[in-house]
C-alpha cells in the first residue's frame, strides 16, 4: 500500500507534537499516565514485512503519550519527482475509544514551529484507530500547499494538526526588548477588543499619533494579518486621515524583512517627514491609515 523507501530521501524522522484529542476530535479527558502505543495494521492493508518492522521499530522511538492524545510522528519526508513532497508517518491515538478520522487540517512545520505547507486531508481510508494505537499514512503536499518556497531545505521538519489559535499579538525583537510590561499588556488588550477579521483579510488599525514640533508625523499601527500564512512586506505606501476625513499625509516607506506571521497583529511605528505632511492644522482625535492603492 505505502511506498516506502522511494524517492529522494530528505530526511527520517522529525520531532513529534502531541494535541490533546479534545483540541481535534470530539472527547474529553486528561491523564498523567505516559502510554506506550502499539503498531495496528489492518487486515486488507498489504505491506511487506520489512515495511512492518520499519513502522514497528519509529513506534518504539516515538515518545510515549498521555491519556486521550493523538500525535502524527514523522519517520520520513521525500521529494518527489513531480514537485510534491512525500511524507510517512504514524498517527498514534492513547484516546480511551477508537477513534476516526474525517477531513482534516495537517500543518508541515519548520523548526521554530512556523508553518511550510498546510494541507486538508480525507482521512476516512485510515479507518478505526484503537486506543493506544499507532497506524502509518502518507502525506503528499503538492506545490499549491505550500507557505513558502518547496525548493527551500526542509530541516528539522514536523507535522501536525491544525489547532485554529486566538488571533493574537506579534511584536518585534525590537520592540519585544524595549517596551515596558504596561504597554505590552495595553497592545494585547487593543489585539483581544479589535473587530474580528475576516478570513484571509490583512488591514491597518492606527493606535497613536502625533505631530512634533518639527512638523513631522509620528503614527503607530497595527498591521493585522487574518490570513492562514505569513505574510512580507517590503514596501508600503501608505496614508493618514484626520478626523475630518481630509488626507494629512501621504508617503512610501521600505521596510527590511518585515513579517506578520499568520492570525496576528504586530504593531510599528512609522514618521512622515515634514515635507510628506500636507497641512499643520488637523484633527487627531479621531484618524485612519490605510495603503494607497
């Protein structure tokens, strides 16, 4: 059924993610017991014994499980000819009932546990899985699901279910180093009480401004990102308008590997010179930013 050991091997085994089941399937309970699982192949599944032994023996090298955890342990990741990417790998349930899968979201990760290629899987042909079992599956992510560049090395690979996390806050080494617990705090309160964004949506929420003495315009924004995958930007063309709903500056501004990583807000701060900004007299109690088309 598997073909196993074919292809341009990238890498064998990977680092492996443990979900409560309740985060993916329909169950509750915890325990602290660590579980050992056990390979379980179907009768009608036709694989070779070396094939049984490879799986048996990443069974015995996976970590052991808590009570009602599923986990997706990869044992093998190959580039394939036609530009997909084959992944083998155990499913492993300790959930206390056999369990089964439908359509469902797998995440292929990077080492910093960054999203690569995200995939929607059928998973019914996997059948029933036993408690405290461990059952192997192929993963074939084409060029479409990826994130970033397929061509890029795969390294320190890891695959798991997706686990839909709040929209949340994302800041900057920078600003992660310099800013004082309160503002912190202050930001994620304004990241919690936004509008929600619409699925795949990206917009700029303008959180403080100021004009200084010298004339120029010193705004904040947060740059929210509703979409499944990060996202770059290099440059943005951007405007302000005051309360009055007049343009009180406009400009371009270069900004060097500058990410917003999927389903959250980071905040930056950007200065329009004087010469960018179009009046002295405007209304901050209330503005907008937006990118210029």
């Amino acid at each position: 059924m598997f073909k196993f050991l074919k292809g341009n091997k990238i890498q064998e085994k990977n680092e492996s993610e443990q979900r409560e089941a309740s985060e993916v399937l329909n169950t509750t309970g915890k325990g602290t017991e660590e579980i050992k699982t056990t390979l379980s192949i179907p009768k009608e599944w036709k694989i070779t014994d070396e094939e049984r032994y490879v799986y048996a023996f990443h069974n015995t090298q996976s970590p052991k499980l808590k009570k009602n955890q599923i986990s997706i342990y990869g044992m093998e990741l190959l580039r394939q000819s036609n530009k997909s990417i084959m992944i083998t790998a155990l499913i492993r349930s300790t959930v206390i009932k056999p369990i089964q899968f439908e359509d469902t979201t797998i995440i292929l990760s990077d080492p910093n546990n960054e999203p690569i290629a995200r995939k929607v899987f059928n998973l019914k042909k996997l059948g029933s899985l036993p408690p405290n079992s461990a059952r192997p599956w192929e993963f074939i992510f084409e060029e479409k699901d990826f994130l970033t560049d397929m061509n890029e090395p795969i390294e320190n690979w890891s695959l798991g279910f997706e686990i839909k996390r709040k929209h949340h806050l994302d800041l900057e080494k920078s600003w992660a180093k310099s800013i004082a617990p309160e503002t912190k705090s202050a930001l994620e309160k304004i990241v919690d009480e936004a509008p929600s964004l619409k699925p795949g949506e990206v917009n700029f929420m303008g959180i403080n401004a100021n004009l200084k003495d010298n004339g120029e315009l010193a705004v904040t924004i947060l740059i929210r990102n509703g979409m499944d995958k990060t996202i770059n930007l290099e440059k943005i063309p951007l405007g302000i308008k005051d309360a009055n709903g007049e343009e009180i500056a406009r400009g371009s501004f270069t900004l060097n590997n500058f990410q917003v990583k999927a389903n959250t807000s980071k905040p930056w701060s950007f200065i329009f010179p004087k010469n960018m900004v179009k009046q002295e007299e405007m209304d901050l109690s209330r503005w907008q930013a937006y990118v210029i088309q």
